[in-house]
C-alpha cells in the first residue's frame, strides 16, 4: 500500500456494509454532518 498522502478534503474510514472491507471516504464540505449521520 502506498502512504496516505495528505488531502485538504476531510477522510475518515468506514466499514461497507456488504463486504465489510475498509474504505476510505471523502466528505464534501457543502455535506452537513446531519447528512453523515444518516448514512451510519
């Protein structure tokens, strides 16, 4: 794996709920944190 390379856009990880493998998620800073609440 390569290193993470620093992004200005905010990352975190979350599991897939069908394959239940580890990914990485870009967050757009028009979403509202309401809306990333919704999706857990």
């Amino acid at each position: 794996m390569k290193p993470k390379k620093q992004t200005k856009k905010p990352t975190f990880i979350a599991e897939c709920p069908v394959c239940h493998s580890k990914c990485y998620f870009v967050i757009p800073k028009r979403m509202k944190k309401a809306e990333i609440a919704a999706k857990e």
